[in-house]
C-alpha cells in the first residue's frame, strides 16, 4: 500500500510593489514625496546630486518603511547624468510607475544680474530635464496602458517673476496638455503649484524663510499633491491661501502684479 504524497505548498512570490522615482529626492518636497510613497507602499528609484545624502535617505527608508529603495545620484544640468536617468524612466524590465520630476533651481537676483550660464542652467533642470524624463516615462507608460507623472511646478508660474516664472509656466502649459492627451492611454499627469514651502529651498538661494500663514509644510503640500493626482486632477495648489493667489492673479493685470515680484526674493 502506497502513502499518499505530501501536498506541495504553494509558491511564494515576493510583493509586487509600484515603483516611484523622484528626483532632487535628498531634501525639502522631494524628500517628503518620498518618506509619504514609501510608506505608502512603493519601492523608490532616488535621484539626487549628493550620493552621500542620496546613501542616508535610502538607508532611512529601507529601514523604516521596508521597501526597496535604488539611489542613482545625478546632477540633472549635466546632459550625460540626464541620460542615464532617463534610461532608468524608460527601462521596460524595471518599470517606473510613477514619475515625481520635483528637482529645483532657484536664482536670487533678476535677470540681467545673473550670468547667462546660470539662466542656462536653470532651464536645464526645470525645463529640459522635465521635458526629457515626461517623454522617456510616458513611452513607457502608455505602452503599458497605466502610469502617472507629478510635475512640480510653482504657483509663481502665475505670476511675472522673470525666467523661474516663465519656466513654471511652461511647465504648467506642457502637464496640462500632456494630462488630455494621454489620459486615455491611462497616464495620470499633473503639475503640482506650491506656494512658499518650509524646505531648504530658500536658504540655498541665501533668501530668508518665513514661518506665516504663507508658508506651507511640506507634508500637508504633498499629502494634498498625492490625493490630488490619485483623483485625476490636473493641477493640485495646495492651501486656501494659494488658491486665492492663483485666482488673484488671473483677475490682475500684469503690470500691477510685477511691481510684487521682489516678494521672496529678500
């Protein structure tokens, strides 16, 4: 008489989990996009210019939050540093399903008081590199009929304050059309317009941080950004206060709200 077989117990798959990479991810918003998607449940691609703060962040994650967490340190005005970030965007065996483009720039002085270099550089990594990393993303994406893009743009995109303004504006512009065009390929786009945040931001730029009711945290501003996006939505201002700005803006003329644009700046 034969015994019967012992059942064979079923196959254990790791989680699956959907893979978020943020860039300038080290400090400020970005940071905290992404400490709220990792205790969310996403696995993280980090890029950063610091490797030693990209290394601490990971490390802080993994612990804290049990996901996989890669580091891929980039300075995004260099072209070559770009292209291996977007290479990562587009990698079909490793698929990024969201894109946070949150890396910033920011220029104390105006325009003719800065080197054209540094205005150049600037639009590398608020325009081109928000260009760039979108295309590489959404080819992927669409392909695979799901995927979402958060661009962090300005609620200074409203206002005429200069190359920063005109950069966030275009931002705004390409994130709208991008959201009609795709959204029916299941691609979920939005630009996110922050007012003054609680972030190292400012003090990098060597202006002075408020702590008013004008000045958001930076958890309260990316919760809002998240539920926002997870809704479809095309834009996200978080704040009462900033809501009231943008509707401001489009009811002021432009020569009026330009005698304004030293506000932040100080």
């Amino acid at each position: 008489m034969t015994s019967a077989a012992a059942p064979v117990p079923p196959a254990v798959h790791p989680v699956s989990r959907p893979t978020a990479l943020v860039t300038g991810a080290t400090a400020g918003i970005g940071l905290e996009f992404a400490r709220q998607l990792a205790h969310g449940g996403h696995d993280l691609v980090l890029v950063a210019r610091d490797e030693t703060r990209l290394e601490a962040v990971a490390a802080d994650l993994r612990a804290s939050a049990g996901v996989r967490v890669e580091v891929l340190r980039a300075d995004l005005v260099d072209a070559d540093d770009l292209a291996r970030v977007e290479e990562r965007v587009a990698d079909r065996q490793r698929p990024v399903d969201l894109l946070v483009n949150n890396a910033g720039f920011g220029l104390k002085k105006r325009f003719l008081d800065n080197p054209v270099e540094d205005e150049v550089a600037m639009l590398q990594v608020l325009v081109t590199a928000v260009l760039r990393l979108s295309h590489a993303a959404l080819g992927a994406m669409t392909e695979r009929g799901r995927g979402g893009i958060i661009n962090v743009s300005s609620v200074a995109a409203f206002l005429p304050r200069g190359s920063y303004s005109a950069a966030k504006a275009w931002v705004n512009s390409f994130s709208e059309w991008a959201a009609h065009e795709y959204r029916g390929a299941g691609v979920t786009v939005t630009a996110l317009c922050p007012g003054f945040t609680k972030t190292e931001f400012h003090e990098r730029m060597q202006v002075r941080r408020g702590d008013g009711f004008m000045w958001l945290d930076a958890a309260f501003l990316v919760e809002r950004a998240l539920e926002d996006h997870a809704k479809g939505r095309v834009f996200s201002v978080p704040g009462a206060q900033y809501k009231a700005v943008v509707a401001l803006a489009r009811a002021v003329p432009t020569g009026v709200l330009q005698r304004f644009q030293s506000i932040g700046r100080r």
